[in-house]
C-alpha cells in the first residue's frame, strides 16, 4: 500500500472523506412520540455530558467516548417504563457514563464504562443492594430494576 503524500496536486483531488455525525433524531421523536418525558431529557443530557466533557485536573478526564454513550442511549432504548422520573445523567472519571433515576429512598443507577461493561444498581437508603452486568440482549432484565424502584415507593 502506498501512503497518501500531501501535495498542491493531490489535494485538489483527494477523495471527499464523510465523517458520519451521531444522529438520535429518531429515538428522540420516539421519546416525544411515546410519552416518556424522561427519556427526552435523558437524551439531551446525554447528550450534553457527551458533547461538554474536559480533562480537569485532580478530578480525571471527563471526557465520553461515542462508543460508550451509544451504549448508553441503547440502554435508554431499552427502559420500556413510561412513568418513571426524570433521570440524572453525568459523566464519571475515565469516560464512563452515570444514569440515576430516584425514588424516595430508592434509587437505580447505570453506569456504562469505555472497557464495554456495563452495570446496572439497585440502591436502598444510599446502600447498593443489588450490582448487576447488564445484559442488552435481554430486555426484560433492563426493566426489572426499574419496576422495583417504582413499585416500592407507590
């Protein structure tokens, strides 16, 4: 293979190279068109954390890969719950994602780390009860930590 040498005449000719942009256009219209006001604001925090993310000096990088906040917004995809609260979505050190949903003294947080794993909490009065690996080829398991915030704090 031959390199690419940069000259007058060759970057009049250079291949036009397409960087696609990330588009959530559709699942956002699904989170206006479905009546899950909480996955609108999840997205566009997302978003935010994603797109606003600095190396900050004694507290770590900041800054989240698209490969790690696309698996978040699957996650999001996935949540089926319609009538759960707004969550709080921030980014960790190291380039992980946080997504924290609470109720009363209930809370479920989903961490989504660059390595690829991904970690779902059930947490009672600020206490981990339950850590789970989420498993995105099961659906019904993304719902079921959920469903036990809002169940109990009813």
């Amino acid at each position: 293979m031959t390199p690419f040498i940069a000259t007058d005449a060759t970057l009049a000719e250079r291949p036009q190279v397409i960087v696609p942009q990330h588009n959530t256009t559709q699942l956002e219209k699904m989170a206006v068109s479905a009546g899950t006001p909480w996955l609108y604001s999840a997205l566009s925090q997302l978003w935010e954390v994603e797109n606003t993310g600095q190396l900050i000096p004694g507290i770590g990088d900041l800054r989240v890969r698209e490969e790690t906040a696309s698996r978040a917004r699957l996650f999001l995809s996935l949540v089926s719950i319609t009538d759960l609260p707004v969550p709080t979505v921030t980014a960790a050190s190291g380039g992980s994602v946080s997504i924290i949903w609470s109720m009363g003294d209930r809370e479920v947080k989903f961490a989504c780390y660059p390595d690829g794993q991904a970690m779902i909490y059930k947490c009672e009065d600020d206490e981990i009860v339950e850590p789970r690996a989420v498993n995105f080829a099961e659906v019904s398991s993304v719902g079921d930590q959920l469903r036990w915030m809002v169940q109990q704090s009813r």
